[in-house]
C-alpha cells in the first residue's frame, strides 16, 4: 500500500518544553489511524505539526516521496492536499453554508463559482447538509455546523483528512452525527488521521490506533491489539481510566 505521508524523527519544542519527541510514523493510502491518549499527550501537536500548522523543531515529513521541511517544497501546495477539521468549528459567520464551502475552493484552487458550488453541492449531500445550503452558521446546531465544517475540508478534495477531536465541543446527543459522518467518509476508502477521545469508534473504524504519551508513541497497532490485549503497562492504564468495561 503506498505511503502518503512518512514521519521521521520528528520533535517539536515550544521553548524548553519539548511536547514531541523522536515520532516515526507513516500513513498509507486508504489507512484509517486514530490517535488517543490522554490530555497533553502531544496528540494535537502532532496533527499540527503534519499540516505544517505548527512548524515541528526537528525530524522530516515525507509526502509522496518529497520531504516537505524543505525549504524548496511549496507549503502551500501541501497544504492543499491535506484537509483539517478542528475541534472549533471555524465557520465564516457572516457567509451561509453553500458559500463556507465554495470561498476556500476559488480563493486556493482557482475554480469558478460554478464548478466550486457543484463541488460543495456533492460534499454537502455526503454530510447529509444539502437543505441547509442558504443558512447561516447561527441558525445550525453544534452537530450540523460540524459536519459543514466536514464538507468544507472534503471540497478542497484533499488526499488525506486530518480531524482534531472533532466531537469534543459538541453536545451528547450531536456526538453521534458526526461520528456516523466520518464513518461513512473512512467506508467509502478515504485516508483519515483522527485524534480522537471516543474510544468505541476508535476501534470500530480504525485500521491502526496509535496510542501516544508524553509526546511518543507508546504503542500501536489495529483495534484488537491496543483494545483487548494491549503490550504496554501505560497503554492498559489509560484504557482502565477511559473505558467502563475493560478489565
């Protein structure tokens, strides 16, 4: 299976805190990798620093053979290649749903607003967001802006989906929307880096969990190896802490 992204040795530094340290680690085309683990793991660094968010102190990121820290690599190309969807849901308030999705596709990708409204107009029925293309982001439900926010990333038709906790800011009950949302997206052979705090999820549709603590990688592996049979004294203390019935 083809590499898309490979990590090598990367660490990253904010003053003398070192929250990353030495991560090799590589995602395939098609992969879905969750990454849990508890709050201040490095988790969300790492996603940040893969989309160049965040600007890693050491190490290389390879992307389709190209080492994109090179001061050669258009970053803003690469960018483009990666959708993010954060915890926040970071919708323009003053542009309605159908226009949140188009701006970013003419501003970046050059499209039309014709091939650019086609475009959001398919991602938006992914999403299950189609009737509410004119509304504005004040008139959605937690859930509903999520999964624009969802169809915005995936009209850029990035190769990879990166998704920063994206149920974390959400109500219980909007929780599961999404969830069913990305599930579809990881059925239907998108590649998808998640990091997330829902575990049933995690090992529902992760190909490969990775579990990270104090800024490593603990342990990895698919679902059954870190949910029922863990390697690591660490790995199975957090799921004693997240998970009701593990033993």
């Amino acid at each position: 299976m083809e590499k898309v992204i490979d990590i090598r040795h990367l660490s990253k530094s904010f003053g003398t805190h070192e929250v990353l340290k030495d991560i090799d680690f590589s995602v395939k085309k098609g992969e879905v990798i969750c990454i849990i683990g508890s709050s201040g793991s490095g988790k969300s660094t790492l996603l940040r620093c893969i989309n160049l968010l965040e600007r890693p102190s050491g190490g290389k990121i390879i992307y389709k053979g190209e080492d994109i820290l090179d001061d050669k690599h258009n970053i803003n190309r690469y960018r483009t290649k990666l959708g993010m969807v954060f915890q926040q849901f970071n919708l323009f308030n003053n542009h309605n749903v159908l226009r949140n999705c188009t701006v970013g596709q003419m501003n970046v990708l050059k499209r039309t607003s014709e091939e650019a409204e086609k475009v959001a107009a398919k991602y938006l029925k992914v999403v299950g967001m189609e009737q509410f293309i004119n509304a504005k982001p004040k008139q959605l439900s937690g859930g509903q802006k999520q999964r624009v926010a969802i169809a915005r990333a995936l009209s850029m038709e990035p190769d990879v989906m990166l998704f920063d906790e994206p149920t974390s800011a959400l109500d219980p009950e909007m929780v599961g929307e999404v969830l069913k949302v990305m599930k579809k997206l990881a059925e239907s052979g998108l590649t998808m880096l998640v990091v997330t705090h829902e575990m049933g999820f995690a090992e529902e549709v992760s190909d490969r969990v990775v579990f990270m603590d104090k800024g490593v990688i603990a342990e990895e592996g698919n679902p059954e190896e870190i949910f029922k049979n863990p390697k690591k004294e660490r790995t199975r203390e957090f799921l004693k802490r997240t998970l009701r019935n593990y033993e």
